[in-house]
C-alpha cells in the first residue's frame, strides 16, 4: 500500500462521526474499524444543484463581512479597567481574515438565518480564534514572536498578562454567546451552539490537538496520528463554527449533519493547506516559512510530500462541495466561494 493509498484511508473516516483513535506508537496508518454506519439523510430538495453562482464577488464579500464583524468585535471588548488587561485583549484582534466567524454567518444565512441572529456567535469565534493565537505563540508552546505581521502578545505585555488574556477572551466569548437576545433563536438552540463551539476549544478540541502536537515535536508519526492532530486542532473549531451558524440559524437535523460533514472536510482541507503554506509560502505571508519544519513538526507535506497533500487537500474541498448542492444555490455561493478561498492563498489566523 502507498503512502498515498493509507493517507487516503486516513482521510475517508472524516465522514464518520466517530473520532480518529489516536494510536500510540503506531508507524503506519492502519485500516480504521467504523463503529457505526452514518444514518442516511433525505435529499433536502428534490434535485441536487450542481450549478453554483460562478460570478459570486467573494472578495467584496469577505470584505464586507470582516468590515462588519471587526465593528462588533472591537465593542464587544471594551477598553476599561483594569486597563492592561483589556488592552492585551484587545491587542491581538487585528489582522485577522475573519474566515471562522464568516463561515458561521455564511452558514446561518444560508439555512435562512441573517447575519443579526449570527453575529453575536461571529464575535465570540473571534475571541476564542484570539485566545488561541495568543496561546499558541507563548514560548512554552510554539513560541513565536510574531503574529500577523507584529510582535506577539506575550512579547508586548508579558507571558502572565497574555494568559490572563486569553482567560478573559475565553469567558467573554461564551458570555457573548449567552447574552443574545432575539425571538428567533430559542434557549435550547443558544444552548446547543454553545456546547458545539465550547467543546471545539477543549479536550475534544483544540486543547487536544495541541497536547498531541506538542508531544510529537521530532518524532515519527503515523497519518492516522496526524489526522488526529489536525482534526482537533484546527479541523474542530471550523467544524464547530459551521455548525454553530447552522444552529443559530434554525437548521433541522438533516440540515446540520450535512454541514458537519462540510465542516470536517473544510477543516482538514484547512490544516493540509496551512502545512503546505508554511514549505512554499503564499502572497499574503507575513511570518517566516519552514518554522514547522525547524521544530520537526509533524506535517502532511513531511509525510505525504507537498504535491500529494495539495491533492488531498482540493479532494476534501470537492467533497465538502457536494453537501452544498442540496441548498439553495444563490445562498450556498458564499460557502462555495470562501472554501476555494482555502485552497487559494495563506491560512494566516
């Protein structure tokens, strides 16, 4: 079997629901036992539509929606006391694409939902998007002194204020989440977002990824290891910020369970993409290439090479582009339009 062929077998459980075991001490990817057939959905409408608006202004949309959701971030933080803190919060929110906290009011739009009902899970994606990136950057993580394009938090205000930091950018976040306030949205379905995006950042998440990523620093890793690396790291938290717009925007179960399976494959897309950005650069980078590759880092283009994981990559986003052809066109273009975006340029948070 190639490297290719396991890589492959790796990136077929993403259809599951299950999550990929992590194998201790395991060299190769072997074949992953399914614990349970997924449920077959009903076509939502009655023929696909495989012809998706081709002259979409995604750019002026991107644009648009960042404009918007920084307008509502920056009065979602603030400046008060005690002052330090609060700038430290505050420090770190620029620069970024705002491609998670799009993706939600893109999915929340396309169910039916506007872009007022998602806005608030927008911002609270946002700080939580924050709150990583401070953390990643500490020098008892990643320890990097750049981010988007200036010094990194803890470089400006010091390790303990950029932990606090992250602290409060945590509990705003889901603070924001609680505080939203329309007839639209029922308590259960404020509830339900709220557990989907809040497990995205903990031991099923994000926290897991990273304790995975931080153990496997110049080590031999499996595909099926990686997978589990990257599908909690980052792969969770866009899943997450899918399926929270779906929630908040009244999505039934067929609905949700097709953009979750949307999400997993944007996800690792995402993350195979990122790993191929760091090796070749991209137009928009403003950090340095090749620093996973300076701390051994476990990555798809080290196991698979760069063109095997471009290739696996537009193979995820072609299967995530089929869920979207059971929604209306016009409202799924915005979706189809930002995932191409992925493959396209650098993945700078």
């Amino acid at each position: 079997m190639t490297s290719s062929d396991i890589f492959r077998n790796s990136i077929n459980a993403l259809k599951h629901h299950s999550v990929i075991p992590y194998v201790p001490n395991s060299h190769v990817a072997k074949s992953i036992l399914l614990r349970r057939q997924p449920k077959k959905l009903k076509v939502i409408n009655s023929q696909r539509n495989d012809t998706l608006p081709k002259f979409f202004q995604v750019d002026e949309y991107k644009a648009l929606k960042a404009k918007e959701i920084n307008k509502a971030l920056y009065e979602a933080v603030p400046l008060r006391h005690p002052a330090i803190l609060h700038e430290a919060m505050r420090y770190s929110l620029p620069g970024g694409k705002r491609l998670m906290s799009t993706l939600c009011i893109a999915s929340c739009e396309m169910i039916g939902g506007s872009q007022s009902v998602a806005m608030s899970m927008a911002c609270a994606i946002e700080l939580l998007v924050t709150m990583a990136v401070i953390q990643d950057d500490l020098p008892c993580l990643d320890n990097d002194d750049l981010r988007r394009g200036k010094p990194s938090n803890h470089k400006v205000f010091g390790e303990a204020t950029a932990i606090l930091a992250c602290q409060a950018l945590h509990c705003l976040a889901m603070q924001h989440i609680s505080m939203i306030k329309t007839k639209k949205v029922s308590p259960d379905r404020l509830l339900r977002a709220m557990v989907e995006i809040n497990s995205a950042v903990g031991s099923e998440g994000i926290a897991a990824g990273q304790i995975m990523d931080i153990n496997s620093e110049g080590k031999e890793v499996s595909l099926s290891e990686l997978n589990f690396i990257h599908r909690h790291k980052t792969g969770k938290f866009i899943e997450a910020s899918i399926v929270s717009g779906v929630i908040i925007g009244g999505g039934n179960e067929e609905e949700t369970e097709r953009m979750r399976h949307f999400g997993k494959c944007v996800g690792m897309a995402y993350q195979l993409w990122n790993d191929i950005v760091d090796v070749i650069g991209s137009p928009e980078m403003r950090e340095k290439t090749g620093r996973d590759m300076m701390r051994d880092k476990a990555t798809y283009p080290k196991l698979v090479g760069v063109d095997g994981s471009k290739k696996h990559a537009k193979e995820l986003i072609a299967e995530a582009k089929q869920e979207l052809a059971y929604f209306d066109p016009s409202r799924a273009a915005p979706l189809d339009h930002l995932v191409n975006f992925i493959v396209s340029f650098g993945n700078n948070n």
